[in-house]
C-alpha cells in the first residue's frame, strides 16, 4: 500500500460546535501520520480510494459515542468497499480520537493491494544509421578556353604577327652583317626588317587584345558575328575586324 492515495472526509457535524471543531482538528492533524506508517498518503484529486470518518453521540447522557469508518475503492480499483464500526462509552473526546485512529489503522490493514498501472510499453529504440562519409572531393578539371571565331582569329594574328616579327628581325640582322647584298640593288634589308618587326609587333598585341576580349567577354555572347581579316605581307600587317560587341 505504500504511496496510495486517498481522500479523507471527516463528518462530526452531529456533535455540539465546540466538540465538533476539536475532535474534527485533532483527526485532521493526526490522520495522516497515521496512513503514512500504513502507506498511504492523502490527496485532494487523483485518488485510489476515499476514507470516510464519521463520529456520532446517540446518547449525549451516557458520552456514548459511535465511530464509523468506511473505505471506497475508485472504479478502477473495482469499486470494492470495506467499512467498520465501534462504540466509545463514557469516552473523552481524546478516547474518542484515539479510538478513530485505532480502527482506521485496522480496516486500513485489510485493504486489498492497488492493482498496478499498466505499464506502457517502452518505445522501440530506434537504430540510427551511421551517417554516409563524405565523398572525396574530386579535383575540378581544367577548364579550357573556350575560344569563339575572333579568339581562334586572334590566335592566328599572334602567331601570325610573332612570325613576321621575327623574320623582320632576321633581315634587320643579315643588312647589318652584309651590306654587299642590298649595295647593287638599292634595298636596304634593314628597313623592310624594321617594318616587318613593327608591323607584326603590332599584329601581335592585336591579337592578344582580341583574345582577352573574346574570353572575358564574348563568352556568354557567341550568337554576335564577326568579320575579321588579317593580312600579313613582308611589308605590312594588319587586322580587320568588324562587328559588335
């Protein structure tokens, strides 16, 4: 019975107001001393069973008094019932508490064990799955260039104008290394390698402008046409182009 709950409810009504109120107290102050060394403890709502006391004085002449206890199971505790009685005869009103207690301590005694809560059933431990590692991160290719109609044409240019630059350079070396071969025809090599190295110089630069165009911005925009024409002679370079961008 340990931990039990229950309801008490005094009834003295039925005495004179002074007696009422001091055997009503002192029950109120004793009894739950009296159901804890049984179990029980008292409470005002969720109860097990209620504990009814009643105290009576048929014969007021005679201090005959009569003690009722009855204690009712809850529904859930089959409603069972168990109720006792003794008379107290020429008792004092201390004889009339100790007497009370007395028999709630007997019929307390022979209260049938609460049937135990159903137990709810623990819930299903729950296996988590080892979160997947993390895939090795895969090294990002290369990214080409991705290179439209002006940058393969730039392209061309630079090479086109490093070739002339260099064959310029050759002239520009030979004139110097022998004159022999321009004395008897009037032309000097030097002047035409002086051009050519200008002129592909600038074809060069050209065409690495172009290509810096083409990939930053022309990328996204590869529907536009363009016109280009490149010329590269022993005597001038040049790059046409025409469009827009």
């Amino acid at each position: 019975m340990e931990g039990t709950p229950v309801t008490l409810a005094v009834d003295v009504g039925i005495l004179d107001v002074p007696v009422a109120g001091r055997i009503g107290r002192a029950l109120s102050d004793q009894m739950p001393k009296v159901l804890r060394r049984k179990g029980l403890s008292i409470v005002t709502e969720d109860e097990v069973a209620l504990l009814e006391l009643r105290v009576d004085l048929p014969d007021p002449d005679l201090r005959e008094y009569l003690i009722s206890v009855k204690i009712t199971m809850n529904e859930a505790q089959a409603g069972e019932s168990l109720a006792d009685w003794r008379t107290c005869l020429a008792c004092t009103e201390l004889g009339v508490v100790d007497e009370t207690l007395a028999l709630v301590s007997s019929l307390v005694s022979r209260l049938p064990e609460p049937e135990p809560e159903s137990k709810l059933a623990p819930p299903p431990i729950l296996e988590l799955e080892p979160e997947p590692s993390p895939a090795p991160a895969q090294r990002g290719r290369r990214r080409g260039l991705k290179l439209g109609p002006l940058g393969l044409t730039s392209v061309a240019a630079i090479v086109g104008g490093l070739a002339s630059a260099g064959a310029g350079g050759l002239l520009i070396d030979l004139g110097t290394d022998d004159t022999s071969l321009y004395s008897h025809h009037g032309l000097d090599p030097r002047l035409v390698g002086m051009s050519l190295v200008g002129g592909g110089a600038g074809v060069a630069v050209l065409g690495a402008v172009c290509l810096v165009v083409d990939v930053e911005v022309l990328e996204r925009r590869r529907q536009r046409r363009f016109d280009l024409s490149i010329e590269v002679s022993p005597s001038s370079a040049g790059l046409w182009m025409t469009g827009s961008f």
